[in-house]
C-alpha cells in the first residue's frame, strides 16, 4: 500500500507541475490545420480512439450535435467554441476508458522519472531506463544504482559502445522489461508529416508509453545551440494538443541540456524529420 500511496502523490505533484507549465486553452487543432467542422473532429477523434466502443461513442454525439439547434446556433458564431463544447462532451464519456497516469484537460502525461546518462554515450541506455522504469520495471535490470543498471542495460542491449546505442537496441531492451504489457515499435520519420507524428505521440502517451527522440538536438532551439548536431535520445513526457507543446526529460551527460525541457511541437518534429534517418520509438 505504501508503494502505491508513494506512485499517486508522484503522479499528483507531476499534474500539477505540467499543468502550471503548459496552461491550458480553449483553442486546438490538429497539427497545423484547424478543425472546422464536425466531421473533422469525428475523424480526428477516431484517428486517436479507433476500438469500436469508442467510434460509436464518438458517432453518437456528432449525429446528436448535427441535429441539435442549439449547436448549429453557436457554431454559426462561434463555430471553435462549438466544436470545443462538442469535444469535451465526448471526452468526459471516453476519458474513462483511456486514462493514463494522468489526463487533466487535453493533456496526456506519463509517470516517467528524469535520469541522467552515465557516460557520453550512453543516451539510449539512459533514455530506455527511463521508459523502463515508468512502468516501475527497473528493479528486475541488475545493479544498486541508476549508473549501475545503466551498464547492465547496455550489456542486455548487446554492448555499447562510443558511438552510442542504435535504434534497435533501445526498442529491443524496452521490449525485453515491459514487453508483455505494450509491444514498443520504432518509426523511420524521414517522411513522417507533423500530423501523423502528433498522433503517434499522443497514441502512445495514452497508454501510458513514454515515447523516445532519436533526434537531432540542434533543431530544438528551445535550449539546444545550433552546434548540438550530432543524434541523442530523449524522452517525451508528457504532450498538451491544446498548446501543442511537449514536456521532454532529457538524460544529456552535460548538466546544461540534463533536465525537462518544454518545447514547441513543431521544433520536435524538425529534430526527427529534418535529416535522415531519424526514428522515434513508441507504444500505443
């Protein structure tokens, strides 16, 4: 019991922390494109929810509101208001059924701590640990110490070695502690639009599956220097579609870029999709 009271004060101060730092908003789109009408939000919806109790969730209140005199009336003033007011109806039924650890007002988050990499190159090792021990699985990884299980990890991942870890052997260590609860899957993003990686993010963080960046640090100017060129692999956190910003946790060896970082979603996109080769990997 004293385990679980420990997780859920975590994930209340976590809500809590991601809520002052993302805000909250009455407008949202999908990617760069607004949503205008029912049928858009129909399909942005079944995109994100597609188990058949939830299309006919979905499907029962865009008939009620495409008949509803009260909605045609306030989407011919104020058609994002109306489309929000829709949103948040069927959100209150769906929420139920896909609660992660946290969903507080549009945005998705995961209960997944912060580690810092133990050595220069071990980023993917640190960034797996980091998916690993969100769904508290890091104890069966030997060791006493995050630095300690970093080593081992690497060993479990074939050996590592200065040029750091590639992408299949981060998908392949996550699998081996948490694949028989969510199956992880990597994504080349050399042709992946923003659209579709939201929906991947937002697909996977729902489920409770911290997504990882192999990315390319300069192209998140947020707090990267267009120096920073070379891959590394971070955590997404937490994702607010509302505000379209993403919580990153970032196990960089250099104390400046160490720490959790909110970022624009386009600047995450432009770090996997910019050069080739780039891969997220996710849940979901």
């Amino acid at each position: 019991m004293k385990k679980v009271n420990k997780r859920i004060s975590a994930l209340v101060s976590l809500m809590l922390v991601v809520t002052m730092l993302f805000g909250t908003s009455s407008v949202w789109a999908k990617g760069n494109n607004n949503i205008t009408t029912l049928e858009g939000l129909r399909e942005y919806l079944v995109q994100l929810y597609p188990s058949q109790e939830n299309v006919d969730i979905i499907d029962k209140y865009v008939n009620i509101f495409s008949n509803d005199s009260m909605f045609l009336k306030e989407y011919s003033e104020s058609p994002n208001t109306a489309l929000e007011n829709v949103k948040s109806v069927i959100m209150d039924e769906l929420s139920p059924q896909i609660m992660p650890s946290w969903y507080e007002g549009g945005i998705y988050g995961t209960n997944t701590p912060l580690i810092q990499q133990s050595t220069s190159y071990y980023c993917g090792v640190a960034s797996a640990l980091q998916v690993i021990s969100s769904y508290g699985e890091e104890g069966g990884i030997a060791g006493s110490s995050y630095d300690d299980k970093q080593v081992n990890l690497a060993k479990d991942m074939g050996g590592v070695g200065t040029n750091g870890a590639i992408v299949y052997q981060v998908r392949n260590a996550i699998n081996l502690y948490v694949g028989y609860r969510e199956t992880y899957k990597d994504l080349d993003c050399t042709n992946i639009e923003i659209d579709s990686l939201e929906l991947k993010i937002i697909q996977s963080l729902r489920v409770d599956a911290p997504v990882i960046l192999h990315s390319i640090p300069k192209y998140l100017t947020s707090y990267y220097p267009s120096s920073a060129d070379t891959g590394h692999y971070i955590v997404v956190k937490a994702y607010n579609p509302n505000t379209h910003m993403v919580l990153l946790s970032d196990c960089n060896y250099n104390n400046q870029y160490y720490g959790e970082f909110l970022v624009p979603l386009q600047q995450v996109y432009n770090s996997v999709h910019s050069e080739r080769g780039r891969h997220i990997i996710y849940g979901g």
